[in-house]
C-alpha cells in the first residue's frame, strides 16, 4: 500500500511506441481518460517519463486524441488534480508530530480498482501501472517538497494513508527503539511491568488500585525519562532473556530494546537520560551503551541464546574437597531439566538439556559456600543447585547427599556478540 517518495529520474532513452502500444492506445482514446490516466495505461514503459509526459508521446504518434478528456476523469474522478488538497490534509494530520521520514499509502473504493481492471482487459494493455500506486508516489513527492522530510519504505517516523471514500489522512506514528544495556541491582523488582493477577491490570483492591503486583520493575524505571522525553503513550520492553525478581543482573548488564509507542518527538537526549537515571540517590537500575535502533534490533536480541555467568551463593554445611569434586565432575556435562515446580502453572512441562560450561568454587565458610557457574542459555541454576525433586538430574544437591538452598544469585555476564 506504501510507495517511496522519489524524484522522477531523467529520462534516458525516446518513449518506444510499437504497433502493439498504438493500437492499445487507439482504444483507450475513446474513453475519456485524463492525461494521468491514460498514460498510466503505459506506465511500465519509457523510463523516467511521468504519465502524462507518456500521455502526449502517445498523442504525437497519433495524431492527436479524437476524444479530449471527460471531466471528471471516469477513472480516478479527479483524484490527481486535488493531491495539493491531500499534502495540505498531510501536512495537518501530522501537526505537532516530528518526523523526518515517511511513507505514503492510499485507499481506494474497490469499484475503482475494479474498474481499472476492466480497463486494462478492454484496452489490451500489459504496461499498465496500478493507480494506487502512481497515487502513492505522486503524494509522496509533494509531501517531501512541502515538508523537508524524506519518502521511504525502510523505517518511516510515519505512515500517510489517503482514505479516498472518505476524504481523510490516517496517520499512524511509528515506535521509537532504543537499545542498550542495564545493570539491576535491586532484589525486589521484575524485569517487566506485572500485573495484578487479581485484576488482570485493571486495578483492585489486592494491588490498591495500581493494576501491578510490584510497585515498579526494570521497564518502568528505564521508560519513564524516555516516555517524558517523547511524549510517547507507552512503552514494550525486550530483553535478551531475564532474571528472576530476586536475581541481581550485574557485569555489563543485559542487552535490551525500548520500544516507545506513539512518540511526539524523536530527538532524543540519550547521554542525559542516563545521567537522570544514575542520580537515583539508591539506584536500583543503571544503563549506558544506549543508542536508537530499529524493529530488527528486537528480533535479534529476542532469538539470541548466550551463554551467561552467574555467581551463587549456597547453604550447606560441605568440605570444600568435597565440592571441588562435584564441580569437576558437572563442568562440561549435560544435564536434562523438566520445567521447574515455580514456572509449571504457566510454561508447557518437558524436559531440556542443558550444559554446565563451567564451574568453580570462590569461596566456603562455615554452613555456606559460593559457586561461579558458565552455563548455557535457558539453564535454571536454582533447580541446579536444590534439585527441585528430582527435575534436574544431575544436581549439585544429588551429588553432595545433602540438601542445599540457594542463599542468592547473581547474573556476572551475559556473553553475547558484543562482548
């Protein structure tokens, strides 16, 4: 439905009429068709011409047309004399927006596409161009003349839809994306906003009317100087992979996307956002490496599986020796893992196999040690460490014969391409 917005290129070799275009054109000539509409006939011919450059090419050849052109066009009824009328239309409906890029659509009465076709077949045409798209490239390049912006298919600000029937621009305002990388230091906060299972988000008396089951989380601390600066209405947040609410994210920090939804502006002061972040007098979450990026950026992070590093803290009362060599004994094994008790209510119940990469002990005191573990991507390390009845085999428990809990955990590394 969207055309780019380009300059016609200059033509570089005559318009070629063969016998074949002269005839087609003899029975179009008694139609009545305005010059853009005939022309358009044979859009696909004659490189860099405009349609009714094409139309006058094909008149001299003829001789001239017998019948001038009925007003209004009995085809687009006069929808390109009034595309001065349509950029003004543009022009308002994005008001108050910026943008420096957009594309151009349009929506058309089916009878009218269906009447072209009728044409094509009457006429024996097999160079025709269709009219929503010489409509959609017209309007963009007037649009890019009156505004300054530039037309494109690849990542627009905005989407012009000409709603013909009606008279009327829809405007559609494109997300913002903002990558980069977040430290959490917090125990208490979940990635992502989370509602109120209670509700459902609405807001109830078990959540006191905020709709959320933790006052904040990641997303929310990270939109809100964005949505302040774009005026935008929300925000989706895309992560490469997450923590549990109790985890702290450390290191470089985790890859992540910003989308904001419906920005107002999109010059956006990324260097003093993280500055407004890092003056939390306790913060809970920090992030640098942020830059603007695209929907592809999401994709990317969302299918990326890195390997990750975490420290762990362990309660148990065992001679360090002895964890040594259950550390030995994992390091580069597989283990199988059916989804864990805690997520089974609301993750499919089947085993995975996972990878220890890597494991060493840090440290031991009395009644407690500390582990630093290289895994694969998707490995539940809790469940790794307490067993979870039985789920993960092996486990560091099984191994041990005893009981272990896991005091804290931390995420030291999320190995992915930029590291």
């Amino acid at each position: 439905m969207t055309e780019r917005a380009s300059e016609p290129a200059t033509p570089v070799a005559p318009f070629p009429i063969s016998a074949e275009v002269r005839e087609s054109a003899r029975r179009a000539d008694a139609l009545g068709l305005c010059p853009e509409c005939f022309g358009r006939l044979f859009g696909r011919l004659g490189h860099g011409f405009t349609n009714p450059e094409r139309a006058r090419k094909i008149e001299e050849a003829l001789g001239g047309r017998s019948e001038a052109p009925r007003e209004p066009c009995p085809l687009c009824e006069g929808a390109f004399e009034r595309l001065d009328l349509w950029v003004r239309r543009a022009l308002t409906a994005a008001k108050g927006i910026e943008w420096h890029r957009f594309s151009c659509g349009s929506r058309w009465n089916p009878e009218t596409l269906a009447k072209e076709e009728a044409i094509w077949t009457q006429v024996g045409t097999s160079w025709g161009e269709s009219i929503r798209g010489a409509f959609n490239r017209e309007l963009g390049k007037r649009v890019a003349a009156a505004s300054g912006a530039e037309g494109t298919r690849d990542d627009p600000d905005i989407v012009l839809v000409a709603d013909l029937p009606p008279g009327r621009i829809e405007l559609t305002i494109l997300p913002l994306y903002f990558r980069g990388r977040y430290r959490k230091f917090d125990r208490t906060i979940p990635q992502t906003r989370w509602p109120c299972r209670g509700c459902e988000g609405r807001g109830c008396d078990r959540c006191q009317g905020t709709g959320k089951t933790y006052p904040t989380s990641v997303e929310e601390i990270i939109a809100a100087p964005f949505l302040r600066a774009t005026g935008g209405t929300s925000s989706r947040f895309h992560g490469m992979g997450r923590e549990d609410i109790d985890v702290r994210m450390l290191g470089r920090g985790r890859p992540f996307v910003l989308e904001i939804l419906t920005p107002v502006h999109r010059t956006v002061p990324l260097e003093a956002i993280a500055e407004e972040l890092a003056r939390e007098p306790e913060p809970r979450v920090e992030v640098d490496r942020l830059g603007v990026t695209n929907a592809r950026e999401v994709v990317r992070v969302k299918e990326a599986s890195p390997a990750k590093t975490y420290r762990v803290g362990v309660l148990g009362d065992v001679p360090e020796a002895k964890v040594n060599e259950a550390l030995t004994f994992v390091a580069g094994r597989t283990i199988s893992q059916r989804t864990p008790t805690r997520v089974a209510h609301r993750r499919s119940d089947r085993a995975r196999s996972r990878r220890i990469l890597g494991a060493r002990l840090e440290s031991v005191e009395a009644g407690r040690f500390t582990l630093e573990l290289r895994t694969e991507a998707g490995t539940y390390v809790k469940e790794w460490v307490e067993g979870d009845g039985g789920r993960t085999e092996p486990n560091l428990s099984g191994l041990l014969g005893i009981p272990l809990k896991v005091d804290f955990l931390d995420v030291l590394e999320v190995h992915d391409s930029e590291e």
